[in-house]
C-alpha cells in the first residue's frame, strides 16, 4: 500500500498482529539497526499496541495489539502518511 509518505504491505494480518513490509526499512544504516529503534522512532505509539519488532534486516514490522484499543489499520495509514514518516524518507539515501 502507498500513501504520501512511505511505501508499505501488510504481509500477514490476524486479529491482534500484523506483519508489514516496509522495503525503505533496508535502507537504514548499521547503526540504526543496532539502536533501540523503538526509542528513536518519530511518531507515538498508542496504549493498544502491546508491542512492537522492527526488523530492518528483513525490511518488516510486526506489531501485536489489542483489537478492542485500536484501528491498528488506521493507525497504520495516519503514521505512513504524516509529516514526521515523509521527513525521515527524505532523509534516507
């Protein structure tokens, strides 16, 4: 799925976790990769999200969450198209 800001695919959805390819995800450098990413990213991560694996190596997200908490894909599409995701695109090489 595109939107403005980051290219993305649900790779595997279930109710409570999902699977996303995000391919820019390859582009981070080593030691981004290394770093608590979770720590770094630029946007908040609601209550309904119990967690969160980044994995840049295989250019995917898993997030488990509570359907009853949160739109997960809604939520999924604000954060792909907002301002803070369209500068971090820009940034990568």
């Amino acid at each position: 799925m595109e939107s403005s800001g980051i290219i993305y695919r649900v790779l595997y959805h279930c109710k409570g976790y999902i699977r996303l390819e995000v391919p820019m995800l390859k582009r981070l450098s080593w030691v981004v990769m290394f770093e608590d990413v979770k720590k770094s990213l630029p946007f908040r991560i609601p209550a309904g999200i119990r967690d969160l694996h980044v994995n840049p190596l295989q250019g995917s997200i898993a997030i488990a969450y509570e359907p009853e908490d949160i739109d997960i894909l809604g939520y999924i599409k604000n954060v792909a198209a907002g301002p803070d995701i369209e500068k971090i695109v820009q940034d990568r090489p």
